[in-house]
C-alpha cells in the first residue's frame, strides 16, 4: 500500500468540490480516483421518499468512472460553488484502517462561515493510493 498522509488526502478531497478551472478539476479527478472507480450516495431524504412514492426503489446513486465522476463533481461545483453562495472543506478528522480512510467534510456558507452541511466518506484505496470506492453519507 502506498504512504499517503491521509489529512491531505482528504484536503484534496474536499478542495476539488471548490476547483473553478474544469482543466484542474479533472486532472484532480484523475488524481484521486482510479479509472474504474465508484462514488456512491445515498439520496437525500426527499428523494427517497419520492422515489418510494411513484413505486421506485431508490437506494443509492453512483457514478462510475473517471467521466462521470469528473461530471457529480462538476455539478456539485456548479451548484454549490459557482453561484458564491458555499465552499467545501475539510472537517480535519481524517483517519486511517490499512486501505480505508474515513473523512468528514463540511458545506460553509462562504460569508457567514455557518455550516450548511456535513458529509462523511468512506474511501476505499488502491494499491497506488487512489480511491476506488468512495461512499458518501450525508450527514
């Protein structure tokens, strides 16, 4: 297993959310995550419960791969980010068990600095110490 100082993993983490250059934000997709790799949320609460309302069993969302991973960050960026309104960091409680690390990140207001959200993730990592899985619960 490579050595990866695990805080600074999830720094780069959190920070590629916040990435306004498409370019770098993909070249950090690329860095994080291996070609095959899943990120895989449970939907919000709402979600769910429209889902289960029309008859859908709506249990997870994933993305798969360096093209739709590059894609959910993108998204979230654009709604989150990009209009001013929030940035993403690091809860700075990052912690490692062999290939699995476990994360927390925060959604900040970017004027008041109150939290909006909180997330946690559960990585899985490679050999080469990119994620291969990545399993995010919103807190």
């Amino acid at each position: 297993m490579t050595a990866i100082d695990t805080q600074q993993l999830a720094d780069r983490y959190a920070a590629i959310w916040n990435e306004p250059d498409a370019e770098r934000r993909r070249a950090a997709v690329r860095e994080l995550w291996s070609a095959d790799a899943t990120h895989v949320l449970q939907p919000p609460q709402e979600m769910r419960e429209n889902a289960d309302r029309i008859g859908f069993d709506l249990t997870v969302l994933e993305a798969r791969g360096h093209e739709a991973l590059e894609f959910r960050v993108t998204r979230a960026y654009e709604e989150f980010v990009a209009p001013g309104s929030f940035v993403f960091r690091s809860r700075g409680n990052a912690e490692r068990l062999r290939d699995v690390v476990k994360l927390s990140w925060e959604m900040v207001a970017r004027d008041s600095g109150e939290v909006a959200g909180v997330g946690l993730e559960i990585l899985m990592l490679g050999p080469d110490g990119r994620i291969v899985a990545d399993y995010q619960f919103i807190e």
